[in-house]
C-alpha cells in the first residue's frame, strides 16, 4: 500500500484502490510462504520421492497406457513445468507416446480449445508429443458407470480415457474452494472428469446446503466423503499437487498417492491461508483473485462466499472482478433469471427438493450466502446490458465512493481489503 492506494487483483493485472479519507483499512493476504529456487528441480524431486507411491520411472514400467488429468483454463495450475517431466518419464519407462492421453477436467465448463488450450498446457512438446483430450460431461458413450457410492448413493460415471488407462494420475491446484473445503487431489476426478449427473448430484442442494460443505474444511465434508469413495471405486491413482504464492510462483509441490499426497498439499498450506481476525467489519472489498478466475461472473461468486466470516450482518461486500468473458454459460443466466423473478427464498425453494441440480444453477445458489448476510456491490468492466440486472446485486462504478457511502452506511470506518480474493480465507476468532 502507498499513499493510501492498494492494488487488488483485477484480470490480469490490478486495479488500484484508492480509500476514502477516514477509511482504516486492514489488508488481508496470505502469510508469505518461501518461494521454491528452481521449480524445474523441485517437480523432477517429488516425481523420485512420492508419498505413499513408488517413484513414477517405477510406476511407468509395464504399463501400456496413462491418463494425466490437468485442470480446466479457470485455474493457474502450472502445467508447463510438470507436464514435460512427466510425460517423458513415461515415455523412458516403455509407455507408448500414443497411448499417453492429457485430460482436460473440464466438469461441466465449456472445452479449452486452440490458442486457449495452447496457453493452459503451457508446452508445445506437450501438444506435439501426446494426445490432449476435453472432457464433455453430457457424451453419454464417454463415461464408465462405476455404480454408487454407499454412504449417500451418489451415482459414479467417470470419463473412461481416465477409467482404463493403466497408469492415471490427476494433476492440479490446491487453494481454499468454497464447497470442497480444498481443491486439487480428488476433485480433479470429480466432478473434473465426471458425467452430468454424477455432477450434478454433488451440486443439489442436498450438499450444498449442508454446512460442512464450506471452505477449508474436509471433516464431515458431504462433498470430500463423497469424493474420498469415489477414488475408492476407481483403485489405483496418483496425484501431482502444487500450491502458489500470491505472485502465482510455486512454493510447494507434491506426488504420490492421490489421498495421501493432497493431504500432504493441504497440511502446507492451510495454516498459511487461514487468516484469524479479532472483529468483523461493516465494508469487505475483495476479487476474484484475477485472471483467469475472474474470466466470467460464474467464477466471481466463489470470491463473495470465501470472505463471509468476517462481514458484520447487514454490513458491504464489495467485489471487483473484470469478467472479461462476460457472465457465463446460458444455464448459469436461466438461473441468476429466476433469481432475480423470484428473489433468494423463492429460488431456493425450487431447489430443495431435487435430486439433480440444474446445470450451473449451484452458483446461483452459492450467492444466496453472501445476499443472507449482507448488501452485495459489484465493480466490473466486463458485463454489459441485461448481464449486470441478471447479476442480482448492486453495480457501482466508482469503488472510492462506494467505500465511503458503505462506511456511512455502516458506521464502522474499519475497511477489510482481500486483494487475492478466494485464495485467502478469513476468519472471525473472537
């Protein structure tokens, strides 16, 4: 911060803020976590030393097929420095380049295609060497149907590039998520690489409205369990997990076991994210954490749920997302549609009582948590028209002024300010 100025994350660069006078603020980040030397080396360390897994030049041996798993475009998972190093890996231990398949966990986003997915790979050896695949969660003849799970019935149907390969690993991003308590490990499976209703399943309001199903949080997680029995079903599966720092480089990365691996991930991090406060406030300006997150409106409601704790009743949550790609698939509209028709009860009450979610309505309804406690304001350059009304909160234009008129409102000149929205949590400990 500098003369009363504070950059906040903002497409992909930032937005400078600039508070009103008498505003105190109180910037939110997370503890600074020791930045890894050479990543290069670090990633060729964990694929030798895994966790609760023999090295991947043993695991590639005898194998006639592997499936890498790689997060969709709305995540900086860093894909060029590990997909090389692994792929070749597999290669040196007998695997046919052929029959190494790269996996987009598309769940149900639309696929990353051309210079996108030339951009989320990272690599062109990559795209030259292997095949590299999008998950399409509505093709019903792609999918293996692996039954239910036995605690909630939850039908499993995975994608079946990923199901009979020999060798399956998944790789992502572990960062707090808003319903999983962490992403990365097991999520990347499903609903990554599941079909719609296997989806679908996981977002009806079942489990969304179950207040285990919150950020950071794993134990009596519905969503985690579930997952957890998914990865039961399947058998056999790896895991490379990476955490970054708020400059996006990488400050730890783990392999081996899927479950075992991703706790290790999320053991480093948690204290690191997890920020305590001793007050809650009457203003909370916070992103979504930039691009590629704030990409479209969808993913901008995950930034309004993460900072909830600390957000006095009745107080402002000012978000700032760019949206760069506008509001979201036409499922995600239909439902901000009815929203907005029917208001927050009213909606919800559509929800109750179905076994499948619609597609996407499950953000609609993550943005009731955030409208239950307080007035939601939203600064963006990326909606246009109809989009901002189908937003269903208040638009503003001048951050300064919307500050001020919160304080005012509120009473209460203390200002939070999360400038990596999602990807910091926190938390009320008085």
């Amino acid at each position: 911060m500098q003369d009363g100025t504070i950059a906040i994350s903002y497409g992909r660069g930032h937005l400078d803020l600039h508070l009103p006078e008498g505003a105190s603020p109180t910037v939110i980040r997370k503890q600074p976590l020791p930045k890894i030397a050479d990543p290069k080396a670090a990633i060729v360390s964990a694929l030798e030393a895994p966790i609760d897994a023999a090295p991947l030049s043993q695991l590639a041996k005898g194998r006639n097929s592997a499936c890498v798993l790689i997060c969709d475009i709305t995540r900086p998972v860093p894909n060029h420095l590990f997909l090389r190093p692994m792929i070749e890996t597999m290669i040196s231990a007998g695997i046919p380049r052929d029959n190494i398949c790269v996996l987009v966990a598309t769940g149900l986003h639309r696929p990353n295609l051309g210079d996108e997915l030339a951009e989320l790979v990272g690599d062109p050896w990559v795209l030259e060497t292997v095949r590299v695949e999008n998950h399409y969660a509505r093709n019903e003849e792609d999918h293996v149907d692996l039954g239910f799970t036995r605690t909630r019935n939850t039908p499993v149907k995975l994608d079946k590039l990923f199901v009979e390969a020999d060798l399956r690993i998944a790789t992502g991003l572990v960062e707090p998520h808003f319903m999983a308590g962490w992403s990365g490990g097991r999520k990347v499976i499903a609903p990554g690489v599941a079909h719609h209703e296997t989806i679908r399943t996981f977002h009806s309001a079942r489990f969304m409205e179950d207040p285990l199903a919150v950020q950071c949080n794993l134990i009596g997680n519905p969503l985690h369990e579930e997952q957890l029995e998914i990865v039961k079903l399947l058998g056999e599966v790896y895991a490379l997990n990476t955490v970054l720092d708020e400059e996006r480089d990488l400050v730890c990365v783990t392999f081996g076991e899927i479950i075992a691996s991703h706790a290790a991930a999320v053991d480093f991090v948690s204290d690191a994210t997890r920020i305590g406060l001793p007050r809650k406030y009457g203003t909370v300006v916070t992103s979504s954490a930039g691009y590629p997150l704030d990409k479209t409106y969808y993913q901008t409601i995950k930034g309004m749920v993460t900072p909830l704790d600390i957000l006095k009743p009745g107080g402002t949550l000012i978000m700032v997302s760019e949206c760069s790609e506008g509001f979201g698939s036409h499922e995600f509209r239909e439902a901000q549609a009815r929203l907005v028709e029917l208001g927050p009860e009213r909606f919800l009450a559509t929800l109750t009582a179905k076994s499948l979610a619609e597609i996407d309505e499950w953000q609609t309804e993550m943005q009731l948590k955030p409208m239950r406690v307080g007035r939601i304001e939203l600064y963006t350059t990326g909606l246009l028209g109809e989009d901002r009304t189908l937003t269903g909160v208040t638009m503003i234009g001048d951050l300064t002024n919307a500050i001020a008129q919160s304080m005012q409102r509120s009473g209460d000149h203390q200002v939070a300010i999360i400038p990596e929205g999602p990807y910091v949590i926190p938390q009320f400990t008085a």
